[in-house]
DNA sequence: TAAATAGTGTCTCTCAGACACTATGCA
DNA sequence: TGCATAGTGTCTGAGAGACACTATTTA
C-alpha cells in the first residue's frame, strides 16, 4: 500500500481514527533550578497523574498549536501568535500504538526554553499546572509516555546550549554574565569556572552584546556591579561552548 | 479545549479526518555522488513528479512504518524488522494545512542512510523509483512540500557526520579510510584533506577498528593497498569531525 | 574590615590544519 | 619509470581549562 493508491480508497468514516495532539516540554529556571511545566490530569485515563500540557491539533500548523497550548497553560499573551521571548522548537514525534489506551494518538512534541515565569493559572479543565523542578521528576510519575518525551527534550536542551545561544531564552533581555552562567550550570547540572566562561562567552561573536550599563547594585553578598548584556545576532555559537567532557557516555 | 475534555467528547466518525504518513528522506552514495531515493507519482496530484517515497501509517509503530516504506521501496528485506545495514532516524514532522491538498495530512519524516545500493524495482503502483543526485533536484521538483523535507533531511545529515560514526552506514562492512573521506566529501560537498583526515579519524576512540587485513590491489591509477577497517563502537565522536568552517553562515 | 564576586592575565596542553615527506604499487 | 595514493612527521596557531590576581561592592 502505498500513498497514492492509499487515499484513492480513502474514506474517512471507515477508516481506524487516528488523532494528533502536540505536547510542548516548556522548560524555565527557577531560583536557579530547572523546571517544566506540568499540569495534573483532571479525567481518566491518568486521573490525577501529571503530564506535559497539550493537546490536540486544530486547523492551524504544528507550530500554532503548541504554542496556543503553552498561551493556554502559562495565561501569557501569544501577541501576533508569537510568545514573547519564548523559544520554542519541534522537537520529535511518538505513535507507539497503545500509548494512548483510548485510541490511537501520534503527538507531535515541542521543545520550549522560557525565561522565569509567574506560577501559571489552571487552565479551564486542567485540575492545575505549575513549574516543576526536573530533578524531582521520577521515572514513573508522568502520564502516558510523558517520562520519555521529557528525558528528550532534556537532552535535546542539554546539547543545544552547547552550539546555539539559546541560554538566552531562560533570562530576560537585559542579563549578566553570571546569569548566563547560571543558567548552563542548572540545565547542564554541573559548576563552570566564572573566570572561563566569563571570557569564552565574549570570545564567541554575535552571543552577547554589551548595553554599557550595569546593575544598579553588586550582588547580596558583596561584589562589584556587573555590566549587562542583551542577546546577540548569532544563531550558532561559534567556537561553540562544550560541555565539560562527559567522557564516557560516548558508547 | 485540552486533551482529557477532548477525547472524552471525541468520536472520530464526526471530527475532521486527520491522517498520518511517513516519508523517507534515504541518502546513499552511488559513484561518489550524494543520491536520495525518489519516486515518481502516479496519480494526481502532482501527478508524474517527483516524490519521497511515503505512505500512510498501519497498526505499527513510526519507525516500523518508516521501515516498511522504505523496504517496499527498495526492495531490500527487511530481516527481524531491521533492514541490514541501513540506519533510520526520526527527522521532523510537517503537518501545515494545505499542504496536502486534498486533506490534512500530518507526514513523519525520516532520515535513511544506506550503503550503495542497486536499483530500485518500482513499487507496485508507483511509476518509478531511483536514486537521484541531489545536486540536480532543483527546488521546485519535487511533490508536496517534499523539497523543504529533503532540504532538513541534506542539513541534518551534514550535521550528524560531524558528531556521529554514521558516516560508515553509507559504506560497506569493511572500507578504508579513503572511502570514509569519499562519503564525507561527497555529503559536505567539499574536498578533505587526505592525510589530516587519516589521522583524525583513527585519534577519534571507538570510530573505527582495524580488521588487520587490506585491500586486494592498490587504487586504479596506482598507490599501496590501503588497510581495512570496520565500524567500531562508538556512538558520539570524540572529538567530533568538524566541517571546514563555512564562517559566516553563522547569523 | 571581611567576604564575595566581576573581570583579566597567564600558562599549559590539546587539537586542527598546513605542509612536507616516505613508501607502495599500478600503468 | 612515472605517477597517484596510503600513511606519517612536524610545525604553528587557536582555544580550553587551571590558576592566580586585581578591583569593586556589600554586610
């Protein structure tokens, strides 16, 4: 069987339902920790399991319909269809049968990195969502196949800080060096020496750009003001930032 | 409207019909050449163009789909459900209103690398298939939006030979390193340098193995017989092959 | 005044790439 | 014998990481 034979014969009303839906793994930093927003399933199956926010697909692209989905669950504005400040990607599709125990469900999953957000506001029929460290995230919590979806999108975060700027996206748009910083070790999980990434983030063309001001105070322990920097124009880091050698994950 | 109020009011036998297929991005090299299997349609639309070779998805899982497809294609079995020595991957998916013009289709892209292989015999109701050079597909050629699909499909395969072994799946079971440096001269589209690229590969750990033997004769217009190598085990490079720095497609 | 942090200087080691060179084997 | 190719040696420059140090600001 193929594509063009296929919907020929094609009928709708005889043919076994197949749904899409996208789920979108938004993930934040939170007084410095990794977060996903979660929301808490209101109805079988996984009653009051916690899942990734998502849904099923309108007419509309893929693209529109996770980010209609993250407007929904964090209340933001999706001005001109575009979150503010909100990267957001594709990031892999599931269609394992029986993923879904009703019927049939291809999801179409989405990666979003967003700077720190305000606690989101239930959705209409959601029993609640909130950002939810990643670290306290067992295996087993999350609805359907939602574990494995999140351990993607985890590493699919992971190795992009590495060639792109998109640590960007988790500040707001006037940030310091060491808020960039901190927001490779929480996602990376693991320190970097202040002094080299210092350098080797200015070395890299087109990541950051001073604004020539600073902050208005040192920080609450002392130290001087920092001076504040806005996202460059690169869309690739070049020589990228590696993460500390991991060494033998590689087989 | 979110996923659990959804699909408790979903019936399929009154909701807009969505359906999904898969589409095979296969990449081979055939006399140095980088080559994509294509098949010619045989009914409307797009009638008598070009197309990846697709189809819709059955009672399996994407990635089985995506094996059949390209098994049916080729004609190559596909042993235990694994096609020897082809390595298949997920690639992105396209679900854009319109892009099929006579429904919504969502379609799951894959990415195939595979050995030289023979010709294809034509699937039963496709016109035709072959292995095209890519360098001679002109933009507008092909059916659908398969152009944009093949396009991610080429970058990501450019990308992936820079941190992945998977430059020996386009190779055979055991190869020298010169034919090694043909495939990624043939996919970056640029000449490498032999001796760097020698040392290079056999420095990076777990790339490739020698089998202690060499080739049979040296090359047609002279040369010493060169060793042989198998791929070894490794899964990420470390450190990675990187492209000759095209600079400034960077912003 | 003590402690913490921003930012810079410097050294070492590794690696990529350029280039040169030897060895081998085919026409 | 001439030439193309396999494979190795060596040099240079760039960058990563370790470490040290100065300057600035807060409690």
């Amino acid at each position: 069987m193929n594509e063009r034979a296929f919907l020929e014969a094609y009928d709708p009303r005889d043919y076994p339902a197949v749904a899409v839906s996208v789920d979108v793994v938004a993930l934040t930093i939170r007084d410095g920790v990794l977060s996903v927003l979660l929301v808490e399933r209101g109805a079988a199956p996984f009653r009051s399991r916690l899942a990734l926010p998502g849904g099923f697909v309108g007419d509309e692209t893929l693209d529109d319909a996770a980010l209609r989905e993250l407007a929904e669950e964090t209340g933001l504005d999706a001005t001109n269809g575009r979150l503010a400040r909100v990267h957001l990607e594709q990031l892999k599709s599931y269609g394992d049968p029986g993923r879904d125990p009703r019927m049939r469900v291809v999801s179409v999953a989405y990666l979003a990195f967003a700077p720190s957000l305000p606690d989101p506001r239930p959705g209409g029929d959601a029993a609640g969502a909130a950002w939810v460290p990643v670290a306290t995230i067992s295996e087993a919590r999350l609805a359907f196949d939602h574990s494995r979806i999140l351990a993607d999108g985890l590493e699919r975060a992971r190795a992009k800080l590495e060639y792109s700027p998109l640590a960007t996206a988790f500040v707001g748009p006037e940030f310091t060096i060491a808020e960039l910083r901190a927001v490779y070790a929480a996602v990376w999980g693991e320190d970097l020496h202040a002094g080299n990434f210092h350098r080797k983030v200015l070395s890299v063309p087109g990541f950051v750009e001073g604004t020539g001001t600073t902050t208005a105070r040192g920080g609450d322990r002392g130290g001087p003001r920092a001076k504040l920097y806005r996202a460059g124009d690169a869309r690739v880091l070049h020589p990228p930032l590696l993460r500390p050698t991991s060494e033998e994950d590689v087989r």
